[in-house]
C-alpha cells in the first residue's frame, strides 16, 4: 500500500474505531494525555497490535485493536485486566462496597484479599486513592503509597469497565518480560513499547515509582529487540525519557518530541511540563 494510501486508510479506520473508552486505571507515567499524538505516529491499520509495560494501557484503550498482545511483568496488573474482562459486574459491585476515606485506604492496603474479584477491586481502589496514582510495591512486595486524599472519586463505573471488558475479551494477557511478550510479533504487526523510565526527564529528577527498576541494561537490551523487530517488519514505536543517552540508542529510528506536564512532584508548584522522546520505526 503506498503511503497516501495507508493514510487515508487509517483516517478511514480511526474515525470509525479510535477512542471508544477510557482507560479504568490511573496509572503514573500512563499517556491518556499523549494517546493522539502517539496513535498519529502507530499509523495502526489492522493487524496484531503488541503493547508490553501495558501499565493503564491508555494508548490500547484509545485504538481499541480487534487483536492484542498484552503484557507486564506485574502480575496484578494483568490479574485485574484478566478479571475486569471476565467479571465485570462482580468487580464494580465490589467496589461500590468501598470508601473514599483515609481510614477505609489503609484497611484496604493492609489487606489480603483471596478471590480474584477481591483483588481487582483492592487493585482499582488503591490506584485510584492513592498519592498521585502511583503504583509501588516495598522490598516485601507489600504495596506502600500512601493517601492521596481525593475528596471526589466515581470508584464502581460500571459502564466504563463494561466497556473496558469487552474490549480485553479480545485480547490476550500475559505477564513477562518484553522480549518474550513480543517474540512472535512478525511483518505487519504494530508494536508499541512505553517502558519505565529511568533517566532524568530535563535534568529534573530520575522517575523511580516501581518495584522492579528498568536498568540501563534492560534500556539498551529494549533499543536492540526493538530494531530486530523492525527489520522483521514490525511498525514500532518507542516512547522514552529525553535524554541524550536514550536518545544514542534510537539513531535509526524517527525521533519525534512531545511535551507532557509532570505529575510526580509531591507539591504541584514543583511540576513542570517536560520533553518525552517518541521514537517511530523508519518506513520500509
């Protein structure tokens, strides 16, 4: 297909298929913000779409494949997805059932629930309730995010995980690690990687919010697969920090600049908008 045809072909698509919900998790890092400007760049027109480091899957959620590959190395994360998909109306149930206060947060981060409805619902609660959204686990893997005092917050939308599970039921969830997450992916099929950053965005700190930090070594490990992915076939694209270093790794890619505000700060009067790298697989 040329290139004004594959456009024309994904404007066809998008209109009729892009955005049809909203990610049910808050995610830290997640691009509900950016997914436009990321999906302009997928250029996706059919095929299997891969999405490892899914997090709250924003740019999954706005595309809405008929076929996808999901995968994260946490495995609550995807256990939630997997449980969503299948139940629903149990897990918004469940969460109705649950307070916005401070008291009823800690009650919740303290327990351990051992049905899987149980645990989506404690999964969703937490996320949304807890400072900034973020996710983080001690080094007894016990989640440890304090309070985010947020006075207003629908918890049960059950349309929107409705919505949300009809979409998942399409896909395949797994959890591991990128490279065998995508070991399959061949000429044709699109893949988006969003990993954790790790370097310094604008000299304005290092983004440490998971348990398991995304080491130079994975870094250089994530460029290397990337590239073999596109000498497969594979459309790929990578967002990553702006930073010189990263930016060393991806000289064969397209590198596009995309501007976010930061969340991370603790007061928001030391949060400031910030430079991301999209970096877009050449055209064949």
């Amino acid at each position: 297909m040329s290139g004004l045809g594959r456009r024309a072909a994904m404007q066809s698509w998008q209109s009729e298929n892009v955005g049809r919900t909203l990610p049910f998790l808050k995610w830290t890092g997640g691009k509900r913000a950016l997914a436009a400007e990321i999906l302009a760049s997928l250029e996706y027109v059919g095929g299997r779409y891969y999405e490892p480091f899914v997090g709250g899957g924003a740019v999954f959620f706005a595309l809405c494949p008929e076929e996808a590959i999901l995968s994260d190395l946490n495995p609550e994360l995807i256990e939630c997805y997997q449980t969503v998909a299948q139940s629903p109306d149990l897990v918004a149930a469940r969460l109705s059932g649950m307070e916005n206060s401070e008291d009823s947060y800690y009650r919740v981060r303290n327990s351990r629930p051992t049905s899987d409805i149980g645990r989506a619902a404690r999964f969703i609660f937490l996320t949304s309730l807890s400072f900034n959204g973020i996710y983080r686990q001690n080094l007894r893997g016990l989640f440890n995010v304090p309070y985010g005092k947020k006075s207003t917050k629908k918890l049960a939308d059950y349309e929107l995980l409705k919505t949300a599970s009809a979409i998942l039921k399409r896909c395949h969830l797994r959890t591991g690690d990128f490279e065998e997450a995508t070991a399959r992916a061949k000429r044709g099929d699109t893949v988006y990687f969003d990993p954790p950053y790790t370097v310094a965005h604008n000299n304005n700190g290092f983004v440490k919010y998971n348990a398991s930090i995304f080491s130079w070594d994975d870094q250089q490990r994530l460029a290397s697969h990337a590239a073999k992915l596109v000498e497969r076939g594979c459309k790929v694209v990578v967002s990553n920090a702006d930073h010189k270093s990263i930016r060393d790794l991806y000289q064969r890619f397209e590198m596009k600049l995309i501007q976010r505000n930061s969340v991370i700060a603790a007061s928001a009067g030391f949060r400031r908008t910030v430079t991301e790298c999209l970096f877009v697989s050449k055209s064949h």
